[in-house]
C-alpha cells in the first residue's frame, strides 16, 4: 500500500526584504517578494528522503494561503512532489493560528494521509505551534522539531534536540512529524524537476469543499486580535572606532562606564 | 480577584528564571496558581511561594518523562478545569519555551481559547490581558489580545524582572487522567545536556557570541575566555554551527535561541536579518568586525572595527585587570 505524504508548506513574505503590516495590521504581501519558507523546504526535502526508501509512496504538498501562494507549490513540486492542494478563498484572510489550523486539519482529512510533515516554523509568524496544534485537531501522535527522521514498517522514529536534553522518540503510523533546518540540507530544484513540475496536477479547494464556515476563519474568526504595529524605533548610532592597536581597552572603558565591569 | 494559571518550567524541583518572570507578569492580571509536574514538582513552592504564587498544583507520574507533551498537556488542563469551575481565570501563561510552546498551544485547542506565543510583556487591559510581541525579526512591535476563550499567552525570558512577593503558596495535589493520545509518542531514550557551567543562554544577562570571523573551532576558546571574564552565556552564528565548530544549542537567531540580555557581544558576525532575529532586543549591543560596512555596526551601541584576534584577548584581559 503506497505511504501517503502530506506536506504542509507556507508561502511568506522574503525575510531579506521589507517586510512591514498592512493597513488591517495583516502581513501585507502586495510590495514584498513572496516565496516558500526556507524552512519548509527542510519538510519537502525530508520528505523525498522518506519516499525514495519506502517501496511506494506519494508527496501531496498542502498550502493555505492567497494567489500567489501557488508559487510554494510549484518550487516543491519542482523539488520532487507529486502533487498539490491550494486552499484558497477570500475569507481566508488574516486567519489566525487556530483557524489555520482548523483549514488544514480538514484538508488533510479530505485529502487522505499517513504522515503529515511540517517545518519547525515559518519565517513570517515564527510560532512554531502549527504542527502541536495539527496532532491535536487530528488525536494522531505528534513527532515534532526532529533533526532526524526516519519510516519504517508504519512507525517514524527521530531525534528532537530539546533545550535540556536530546530525545530519541517513536510513534507510529498515521502521526504529525515537523523538521527542524539540522535535518539535512534541502535540495535545489533540478532543470528537469522544474519542467515537470509544470505538468503536475494542482487542486484548488475553497472553503465550501471543505465544510468550513466563512465566519470560523479569516480576522471575523480568529480567536487573538491585533490591536496596533509600531515599527521599532531605529537603534540609536552608536559609537564605532576603528581598532589602532587600543581597540580592546577602548571597549573595556565603554563596558566599565555602563557598569558592565 | 481572578486566577492566573502559571506553568513551572523546572528541572528535578530548581525552577528557572523565566517562571519567576511570568509569575511577576501574572501579578498584574489577577492571582497566580503556579502548575508544577513531574520529578521534584512538590520541591518548586518554597521559591514560588516567595514569587507570588498562591497556590502550587503538583502532580507527578511516569508518563511525563516516558511520553512526549501530551501527558503535560493532560495536566495542565486538569489544573485549568479544576481552577476555572472554583472561580473566574485570566489566563493561562507558559514559559516560551519550544515544548512550552506545544503544550500551550494543544491546551488552547483543547479549551477553545485563542492562543499567543513569544510574548515579550503583558498587562492588563479592558477586554483582557494584551501582550507585546516582536514581529519581522523585532523590526516592530505588535499589541495583541486573545478575543475567545481565556487567554493562552507564551512569554519570553527575560521579558520581566524577578519580583520578590511572598504568597502563601499552598500546595495541593493534582488529579490527573491521561487521555488516549497522552500515549502516542514515547520517549525512548533521553540524553541530557552537559553542563558547561555557563549561565543559561535565553536567560544570561550578558551573551558573548562567534561567528564565521572566529574561524575554526580551535579558536572559540577567545570567545569562551571573555564570556568567562564577564559570568556570560557564549553563542554562536548559524554559519560557526553549520561549520561544527560550536553546538547548535548555542545558535542564535531565528532558528536558534532568542535572546534579550542586557549586553550583546558579536565578534566575527556581520548580522544577517536571521540573526538579528534571535538578538535585536538586547538592551545594548556591542560588535567587534573587521569590516566598518558589516551590518551589525547598524545596531551597535559601541563597535570596534578590527581584527578580533587582536581586539577579544586585549578585551579580556582589561576585563580581568579591572576586576582585579
Ligand atoms: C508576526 C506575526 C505574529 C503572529 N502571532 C500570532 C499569534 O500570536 N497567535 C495567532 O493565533 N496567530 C498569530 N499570527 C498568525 C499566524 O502566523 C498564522 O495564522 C499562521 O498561518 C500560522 O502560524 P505560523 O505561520 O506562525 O505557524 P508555525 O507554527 O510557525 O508553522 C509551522 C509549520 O506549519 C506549516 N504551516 C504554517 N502555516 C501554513 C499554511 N498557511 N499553509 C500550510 N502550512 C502551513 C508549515 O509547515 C510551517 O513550517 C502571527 C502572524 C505574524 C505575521
Ligand atoms: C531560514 C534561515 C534561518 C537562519 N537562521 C539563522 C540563525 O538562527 N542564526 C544565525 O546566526 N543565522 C541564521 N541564518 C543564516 C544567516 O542568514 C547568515 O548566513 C549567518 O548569520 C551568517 O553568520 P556569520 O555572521 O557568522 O557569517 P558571515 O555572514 O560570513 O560573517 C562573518 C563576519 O565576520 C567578519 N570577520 C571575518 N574575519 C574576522 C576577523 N578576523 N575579525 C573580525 N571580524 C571578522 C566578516 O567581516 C563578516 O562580517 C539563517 C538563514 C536562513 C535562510
């Protein structure tokens, strides 16, 4: 029986640009460059790991988000994904973290899985709680922020590196599992991978398709609100000297005045 | 006055500082009823109790070890629906740590609640506690509010200071089940960190970080003696940890640790937007760089462009000619 592979990726403002909010204090995507997060193509690439040892299996990757989001999906089916879903709808916007969840959790119900892979986090909103939230909404193991993963024979094994200690945890099958960026470098999209991805198929699911309320998602339906966003004050110039040989001694003078000594 | 649910990030009994900060936090909302589980849970409410904390709810059994975060997340919500049927709850607060993110959110789900992680203050507001966060790698602050629910809030170290406020402290025993899922994911085996003797890196107040200008592993030790010099936490670039010459448990930014110590010190970093991330909020931030156009000099109080191998030892030894 073919091992199903959900991928869940996010398509995000480029962190090198200048990302700022829009007018309804939701990330505004119309001036800054879009692109897959970088840490999901950690997820894609293990998952391609995954499915090249397994006798049979299948990469479905998943998106929640605008338009343009389809630009993520093309760069993973690029990699090596055999096919993706778009949920897309225009009350969708500013959907927040529960109501993200609570679209993709139904997708993936629709769509059918065995192991469902996430990053660690996105770039953008940076909770790190999605996948948590995914294992929870679906009551299937949750294997997250491994650094190694491995399926075999209906079970997924891995390393979680903790703040305290090392993990070595297992579960099995159906099961959440998010991959941190220690997991494996991700591949680049090969010419040929690039041409084939424009022959995979592409669904596009709305909310109806998926038995989901207008007012359960978008900013009507979140459960957290964003009052206001002020841009951080720009730091104060500080004092920079160019080291002549007292450069140290100067520091250390600076360090004693702020009492740091 | 309502309740305030406080869970304890400890370590067999020793609670760590950023609970003490959200106990702090948690006394501008209402009343604080710290949840404390696991090996030593009953050990945590002398040093609780001096927080602020009225009461202390311990459980322990050995699935909290033996399973991955659901056992936790069973516990806490028993202590949330034991709390929440006695009287009225503000809100639940969570040290943000990366399990204390998961626990937080599966419990928010579980209680239909909005949930807000990564918080760097919080205070009490009309409609509920509002919650500072830091957005686009601390380039803005957001003001937000959970609107359904009780408020599920994540905090960051050292986003308080330590408050001394004697409370009573009262431990009580906590009834937990574990439901079906408590099981699903076990922890096979489990390798502590060993202790380099250094503060804790999300809760030093002075970090002294390397990067790709260190090069090489056989020359942190630079790093490690000016660290030492001042009591620091020592961190690293993405680029010194992708190249093995430090742990990643060290790693700062985005996919690292997040830090907000008083001083910052970055030799050898130029200051990727990645790393800015995980340090932008510290209160002052010092650089050593050769290159007078590395971006990090945007964000310094104080930088010295020059070759680190000759600026740090002379740094560390003024350091420890000063201290005597
Ligand atoms: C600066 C900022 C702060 C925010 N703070 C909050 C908050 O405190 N509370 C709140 O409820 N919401 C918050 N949001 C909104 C929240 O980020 C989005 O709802 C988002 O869809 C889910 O959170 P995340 O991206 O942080 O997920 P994470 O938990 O960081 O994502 C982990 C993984 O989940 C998958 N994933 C995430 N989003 C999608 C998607 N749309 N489609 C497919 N896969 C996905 C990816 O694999 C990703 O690597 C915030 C947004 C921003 C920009
Ligand atoms: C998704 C994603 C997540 C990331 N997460 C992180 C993260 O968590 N943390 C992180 O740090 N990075 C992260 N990065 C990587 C980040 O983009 C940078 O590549 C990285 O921070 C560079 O590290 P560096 O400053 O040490 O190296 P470089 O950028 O190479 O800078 C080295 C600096 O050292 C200086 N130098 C060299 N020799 C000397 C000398 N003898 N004396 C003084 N100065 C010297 C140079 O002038 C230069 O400015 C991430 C990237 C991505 C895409």
């Amino acid at each position: 029986m073919s091992l199903r592979i959900v991928v869940c990726v996010k398509y995000v403002p480029d962190a090198t640009g200048d990302r700022h909010f829009a007018d309804d204090l939701t990330v505004d995507r119309e001036d800054v460059d879009g692109l897959l997060s970088e840490l999901d193509e950690y997820a894609v690439e293990q998952a391609l790991q995954i499915a090249d040892e397994a006798d049979d299996a299948e990469i479905t990757v998943l998106t929640v988000g605008p338009e343009d989001a389809k630009d993520a999906l093309r760069k993973a089916l690029s990699m090596g994904a055999d096919k993706a879903i778009h949920v897309e709808d225009d009350d969708l916007h500013g959907s927040d973290v529960m109501a993200t969840s609570l679209v993709l959790a139904k997708a993936l119900d629709k769509a059918g899985y065995d192991l469902v892979i996430t990053g660690m986090a996105s770039t953008d909103g940076t909770m790190g709680v999605l996948p948590a939230i995914l294992a929870e909404r679906l009551g299937v193991p949750q294997v997250t922020l491994l650094s190694e993963v491995k399926v075999e024979d209906g079970t997924v094994t891995g390393r979680r590196d903790g703040d305290s200690a090392s993990e070595q945890l297992v579960a099995s099958l159906p099961a959440v599992v998010s991959v941190t960026d220690q997991s494996g470098e991700a591949r680049y999209p090969s010419f040929k991978g690039i041409m084939a991805a424009k022959k995979k198929p592409v669904e596009s699911w709305d909310l109806e398709e998926l038995e989901i309320e207008a007012d359960e998602v978008g900013l009507e339906g979140s459960w957290t609100a964003v009052d206001s966003a002020a841009q951080r004050p720009a730091r104060t110039a500080g004092t920079i000297v160019k080291d002549e040989g007292e450069g140290g001694k100067q520091l250390a003078e600076f360090l004693a005045g702020q009492k740091f000594i | 006055m309502a309740e305030v649910l406080v869970y304890v990030d400890h370590v067999d009994g020793a609670v760590r500082k950023p609970t003490l900060e959200l106990l702090t936090l948690a006394r501008r909302i209402g009343e604080p009823v710290a949840v404390a589980l696991g090996a030593g849970a009953a050990d945590t409410a002398a040093v609780l109790a001096e927080h602020g904390a009225v009461k202390v709810l311990t459980a322990d059994a050995p699935e909290f070890a033996e399973y991955l975060v659901v056992p936790k997340v069973d516990a806490l919500q028993a202590a949330y629906d034991s709390v929440s049927a006695a009287g009225s709850l503000a809100a639940v607060l969570v040290p943000s740590s990366a399990e204390g993110k998961e626990i937080a959110a599966r419990l928010a789900v579980r209680i239909g609640s909005g949930i807000i992680t990564d918080a760097v203050d919080l205070e009490a507001g009309d409609e509920g506690p509002v919650a500072t966060q830091a957005a686009f790698a601390a380039s803005f602050t957001t003001k937000s509010r959970v609107s359904k629910g009780t408020p599920v809030i994540t905090v960051k170290p050292n986003s308080a200071p330590v408050e001394a406020a004697a409370a009573a402290g009262t431990v009580e025993a906590l009834a937990v089940t574990f439901g079906a899922l408590a099981t699903g994911t076990k922890v096979v085996s489990r390798t502590p960190r060993e202790s380099t003797g250094r503060p804790e890196l999300t809760e030093a107040a002075i970090v002294v970080s390397g990067g790709r200008g260190v090069n090489g592993a056989e020359n942190f030790h630079l790093i490690e003696e000016l660290a030492d010099s001042l009591g620091a936490a020592v961190g690293a670039s993405r680029a010194a940890v992708d190249a093995g010459w430090y742990p990643h448990t060290n790693q700062v930014g985005q996919t690292g640790k997040s830090v907000s110590p008083q001083l910052y010190i970055a030799s050898g970093i130029s200051g990727a937007i990645q790393h800015r991330a995980g340090m932008q909020t510290s209160k002052t931030i010092v650089a050593i760089n050769k290159d007078a156009e590395a971006p990090i000099f945007d964000l310094v109080d104080y930088g010295v462009v020059g070759d680190l191998f000759e600026v740090v030892p002379q740094l560390t030894g003024e350091i420890k000619a000063r201290k005597g």
